[in-house]
C-alpha cells in the first residue's frame, strides 16, 4: 500500500494559544510538509485548491512545483482540483509541466469542490455545476492522451487540431474525489480512472458501497478491473498513546467543524463524547496510537481494497511540530507494519 498526506492549507486561529498564522507561513509549513514526508520514504504529498481568504493556497501546480525543487521521490498531487471552474487545456499543461519538472511525480484528482466561490470568480454559472465537471473531464483525460487535440462542447470554444503543450512524461495519472455520490463513484469507473473516497467520519463501512458502484462500472466500461486504483483518504493525528492523540488533536478539530459549518451556516459543536465515538475502532476517524492506526487501515482494507492511504494532518490550526510528529510516526511504524501485515 502507498502512504502519504495532504493538506488544504487552512488558515485558522490556535484554539489554544489564539495564534492566526499569515498565509505566507502556512505556505512555509506546507513546504516544509513536503519535505518531511519525502525524507520520512512517503509516496504522495497532496496540496487542495480554494478560493478563499481562510486558505492559503490556490494555486496548486505553482506549490506543487516548488516542492518540486525540494523533494526527490514523492509524488506531487493536487487534492483536489476543482475542476469545473477550470480551463482543462490550461490544467494539463500546468500539470504536465509539473511533471517534467519533477521527472514524472505529478498526478492530479479532480473534484467539484466543497465550496463554490470559484464559479462566479472565474465566470461559471454553478447551475452548470455538474454538466461543467463532466465536460471538463472527458476534454482533459483526452488531452492527457493526445498530443494535438480536436474537441467541441458546450462550455468553452472548440480546438481544431490544436497542439498541447508541453507532454507531460506520461500520461498523468488523473483521479476523481468522491464523498459520497454514487454518480461520482460510478463516473470514475466508467472513465477507468482512479478513486479517491474521503471518508472523514462515521462506520467506514457505509462507504463500501462506492467502492462497489466504482469496480462494476470500471467492468461495465471494459477497463481491466485489476488496474483499479483505490485511495482512502482522512483527517488524522498520530501520537505515542490515544489518550495523547486524543487529548491534543481534540481542541483543533472541534474548533475546525465549528468555523467550517458556521461559514455553511449551520449550528454545530463537537462536544467530547462525540469526538471521541469518531475516534473508536470501527469509526473512520484516524487518531490515536501507531498500533491503532495500523489496525484501522488493516480492518478498512479488507472492507475496500484500497492501495493508497492519505492523512490529513495539519487541519485546524494543529502546530507544525506535532503534525511533524505524525508524519514521522506514519513513515517509521505505520506504513512498514501495514506493507508488512498485507504481505503475510
């Protein structure tokens, strides 16, 4: 299995200290992340896109890239791309051009996005919100194939012969974000390309589902269900012992769901009970000790299959030197004993 993390780059206050970090510091930590987790034999670093104040990083090929520079092995992932409100040519050639830089890292997932203030920042109606995902899709995995490319659509003028440039190594590996639409499991499926499933709370099995849409449509479709790529995805936080893990990460992500659903409008507080039913075994929330964790993504592979896991570490404002805690944790115990039990 492949291991790595992601993060959103979200500007918070410290629930503890009341510190608000700029959006240059968030910045410097998320490269940062992305060195500890090259240095700590990771497979994938991920940066995610929004459009808003209370994150730092809309750019995502331009993070990417600098990391680039930094790192040697890993692989660089948008996580995600809202790819709706995005030109597709001007997708793939930031991505290929990241891939060259990289010697062949890069790989995007793309996804419709858990806010829609790109839409009317870059010109799109979101009634057009489905209808634009699907087009930008099938335009960009033929792009991907294609070197010079003729299109026509609804949303964007036509390309007759057109050059795209410059080819990335190879075809980029594209995946699709789903949270919980079977439309969206099933949409990955038929385009045979991979699936990244966030779960961020819950019984992981009522995700089981998903998983099941996406295999049959890959069959359906006539892609070689063999090559399915599965990633499950989640917020996390790793400690010595779950008491630790507990202790520390629940004023951060009781104070996240907080901000979060207030700017959706919704009355919402995580109280401790609640937080810690989202942390038991056989709920999704990965927090708590190496042991833990590895029992967890040991019990969700045999629900789903997966070949990747991804954390998110660093959500709600959690200080970098605990976040690189976890990470160190996730690449000297957790992935070598998980790589380790699948093998027996």
């Amino acid at each position: 299995m492949e291991f790595g993390i992601y993060t959103l780059a979200d500007i918070g206050q410290n629930p503890v200290n009341g510190y608000m970090p700029t959006a240059k510091e968030r910045l410097d930590e998320v490269m940062q992340y992305g060195q500890l987790a090259d240095e700590a034999g990771l497979h994938v670093f991920g940066v995610g896109e929004h459009h808003r104040l209370d994150y730092a990083v809309s750019a995502v090929p331009v993070v990417l890239s600098a990391l680039s520079q930094r790192t040697k092995n890993i692989q660089l992932i948008s996580t995600t791309t809202v790819l709706s409100t995005v030109d597709p040519v001007r997708l793939y050639e930031d991505f290929a051009t990241l891939d060259l830089l990289s010697n062949g890292r890069a790989e995007i997932v793309a996804g419709r996005g858990a806010f829609i203030e790109s839409f009317p920042l870059f010109g799109y109606d979101v009634d057009d919100y489905d209808a634009l995902f699907e087009e930008h899709l099938a335009l960009l995995l033929k792009l991907n194939r294609e070197e010079r490319v003729t299109w026509s659509g609804s949303y964007r003028k036509p390309l007759q012969y057109a050059d795209i440039a410059p080819r990335a190594s190879r075809e980029i590996p594209i995946h699709i974000g789903v949270g919980g639409t079977p439309e969206s499991a099933s949409r990955a499926g038929r385009y045979g390309v991979g699936l990244n499933l966030a779960i961020l709370g819950g019984d992981p099995r009522r995700f089981k589902h998903l998983v099941d849409v996406y295999r049959e449509a890959l069959l359906t479709a006539g892609h070689d269900a063999k090559k399915a790529k599965i990633t499950v995805s989640g917020h996390a936080y790793f400690a010595e012992n779950l008491a630790q893990a507990k202790d520390e990460f629940y004023p951060h992500y009781s104070n996240y769901w907080h901000y979060v659903n207030t700017q959706r409008g919704m009355r919402y507080h995580l109280s401790k009970e609640g937080f810690d039913n989202m942390t038991a075994g056989q709920n999704a929330l990965f927090v708590g000790s190496p042991n833990e964790i590895i029992e967890k993504i040991l019990m969700q592979h045999e629900i789903f299959g997966h070949s990747r896991f991804m954390a998110q570490l660093d959500i709600g404002a959690v200080p970098f030197k605990q976040v690189a805690k976890s990470i160190e944790l996730l690449g000297t115990h957790i992935m070598p004993a998980v790589n380790k039990a699948l093998k027996e």
